[in-house]
C-alpha cells in the first residue's frame, strides 16, 4: 500500500559531489507503491473520481485508459486494481513481454495498437469516442494527478517546517513534466500559506538527446522579452530570434541566463502582473510554445525521461521563472555517473532515470550555480520496469490493426 516515503540527509553522496555534509537531502519514493511516484498521482484520479461517485450517487464505476509501458503503465494496472476500476492501456506493438504479463496479470486491458504513434491516436480517439477518463502522471490531461502526487512534496517540505531550514536549490528530472508540476505546485501552496520561508530555486533536468522543456522555457524568455517585461541580455536576446537550440544557448550564454534569472525572481514582486499576463497569452496558444520534440529521439540510458512532449511545460517554466531555476539539460555519461553515485552513496535502489536530477545538480556544483551553505534537494523515484514471471493473460491482450474499429476492443 502506500507509504510516507522517508527524506535522508545524504551526508556520503553531498560529499562525493563537493558539496559539504549536513547540505543534501534526498527523498526516497523508490519505497511508493510500485515502486515510484507515478502511483500517487494515479491515487488523485482515484480520490477525484470517488468523490464525485458519491456526490452524485452513481454505482458504476468510471472506465479508464492510459498510453505506454513504462512505470506510469504499470502504477495504473495496480491502482486502477486495487479501486476496483476497468483500465485499459493502449501500447505500441513493441511493448516487452515482461511488461505486458504484468499489466494483464493486474487486470488490464493491454490493447496492442501499431507504432507508438497509431498507439496514441487510438488511445486519445477512445477517450472521446467511449468518454473513459485518462489515466496519467499529467495535469494537462486530468488535474487530480497533480493533487494527488503533491503529496510527495508535502512529506518533503513539512520536514523543511519542523526544522525551519528550508531547501535553496530543488532539482527535479523531467518527462512529461507531472512530477515537476506537482512539486512546484506544493512548494507555491506551502509558501503562500507561509508554512515556508522562501522557495528553493526550482531547476529540472532532462537529456542532451531531448530536452523539449529547455526549448520551451527560452521560447517564454523570449516572449517576455519582446513585451518589454523583462529585458534580456543583447547576445542571449539575439540568439533566441528565430530558430534556436536551447543546449547551445545554454553552453554559450550560462551567465546571462543565469543573471536575467535571478533578475525576474528579484523583480517578480513588482512585474508579477505583466508575466502572468504573458503567461495567459501563451497558455492560449500553448502548442506554439511547448512543441513536441522534432529530430529523432535516441536511446538514454535515462529512458525514464525522454518525453517528446513536456505535457505540464508551462506550469513548471512559471515555477523556474518564479523561483530564478532553470532547465539543465545533461548528457549520458553524466546521467550514467549520477546513477553510479547514487548506488554507491547511498543505499536507495533507484535507475538511471529516477536518479537523474543528480546528475543536474553535479552541472549547477560544476557551474558555481550552488553557494556556499546552500540546502539542496533531490528525489530519487523508481525501480525500474517490474518482474513477472506469469503468462501473459491472453483474454486481457487485444489487437488492433490499422483498419480495425475501435468497437472491436469492448465488443
């Protein structure tokens, strides 16, 4: 079931990053059910849609319907079991066999639709055509999963309060960008609320293979730039005119972003108005902004996290641009050597993806982007994809082939 998953003051880890004793927390969601936070958000949904069944006095049960076979595939077949809930999940013809028996072995539908693409054109075309309820880890396509995963940041900042010592600096790894939208939320409830002093500065991390959150945030930066709200460095204002590659902006302008970023936080009192009003404008035209990724997405040893689309994009640029973070993108081997200290120094039984916002915070120690005496924070999530040794349970597996009508999967 679940668990208040523990906080650790990672005195071995902090060191073998240079970073001094006593200054390096790390949340453990590696002991969530299933193993990650994906089933916190899943338990929102489940919370939301309770309540309503009951508020309305209705006796069936919603269905629902996720996409993939990854960790978010795998906590809904648990939670959608344990409520009692129908769950289908549309995946591409390539999903494991492993993964597959799991996901029917929990009582899923696992319905094998074509390419990742056919799979996710099905999947959005039966949530409209049968009105199932999306089943995901993002705010975007239902706003429970974010109140329910807020949960994990709750747990993190009331210790923050108990110690009145609260974190500086927060380094979250980004996918589809739910966890970071769920943890920003928290940390915005919890100071408007004066429960914390401060806001850490909020800095996400994705990979040098995909980092379409990092495209977005310099697309926001610009816009703010050209409504005359903030002003912009000449050399990063004229980078960012036309087409531009948000890992080359980075390399080449990290002290100005650095500055124009702790200048909006320092200003955000008095211009708060005028960028939440650029904020709206994009918000309205969201798919100009936050564009899925255009070039090939390749393997990551961090697979976890390679979203072609940050779904939650403009609620965590707004928590970076609030808090003076920034989008950090990293390459393999530092992801590689993130996951090897986080084995090393730590007993926490987590992969490559979920001991990604690591391998950012080694970039910002590397950069001087940490001072001295600062309090970091970091959430190591996820085990991996689970074992299962059953067959797989063939009357749960349905197919789909390009011509096939959707009716077939509920006839």
């Amino acid at each position: 079931g679940f668990v208040r998953t523990p906080e650790i003051q990672a005195d071995e880890l902090a060191q073998a990053v240079d970073l001094p004793a006593g200054s390096l927390f790390v949340k453990n969601e590696t002991l969530q059910l299933t193993g990650s936070h994906k089933s916190r958000h899943l338990a929102g949904i489940i919370m939301h849609l309770e309540t309503l069944r009951e508020i309305n006095g209705e006796a069936e049960k919603k269905t629902l319907a996720t996409i993939g076979y990854g960790s978010t595939a795998v906590a809904a077949a648990a939670v959608a079991s344990a409520a009692g809930y129908k769950l289908y999940v549309f995946v591409s013809n390539s999903a494991d066999d492993e993964t597959v028996s799991y996901l029917t072995n929990t009582g899923a539908f696992v319905i094998k639709a074509g390419d990742k693409d056919s799979a996710l054109k099905r999947y959005q075309t039966a949530l409209k055509k049968f009105g199932w309820i999306p089943f995901t880890t993002c705010g975007r396509d239902i706003w429970s999963a974010i109140e329910g995963a807020e949960t994990l940041e709750y747990e993190f900042l009331f210790n923050q309060y108990l110690s009145d010592a609260p974190l500086d600096v927060q380094v979250v790894q980004v996918g589809c960008g739910g966890m970071a939208n769920a943890v920003s939320s928290a940390n915005a409830l919890f100071k408007r609320l004066d429960i914390v002093r401060k806001l850490p500065r909020f800095y996400t991390c994705q990979t040098t293979g995909c980092y379409p959150l990092a495209q977005s945030y310099f697309s926001v930066l610009r816009e703010l730039g050209r409504g005359g709200v903030v002003t912009l460095p000449p050399e990063l204002a004229m980078q960012l005119e036309g087409d531009f590659d948000a890992q080359s902006v980075m390399e080449n302008n990290l002290g100005q972003i650095k500055m124009t970023a702790g200048l909006i936080t320092e200003m955000y009192p008095k211009i708060k108005d005028d960028i939440e009003a650029v904020l709206k404008q994009v918000g309205e035209n969201r798919d100009e902004f936050f564009k899925p990724w255009e070039t090939e997405i390749p393997d990551s040893v961090a697979a976890g996290i390679l979203d072609g689309t940050t779904y939650d994009g403009l609620e965590v640029v707004r928590a970076m641009l609030v808090s003076g973070g920034l989008p950090l993108i990293v390459d393999e081997d530092s992801l590689q050597k993130a996951y090897e200290l986080a084995k090393t120094y730590t007993t926490i039984a987590t992969y490559p993806s979920g001991s990604a916002g690591l391998a950012g915070l080694r970039f910002l120690i590397k950069n001087k982007l940490v001072r001295q005496g600062e309090r970091c924070g970091l959430l190591f999530t996820g085990v991996g994809k689970p074992k299962c040794d059953l067959p797989v349970a063939m009357e749960r597996l349905l197919s789909l082939d390009d011509g096939d009508d959707l009716s077939k999967i509920i006839d």
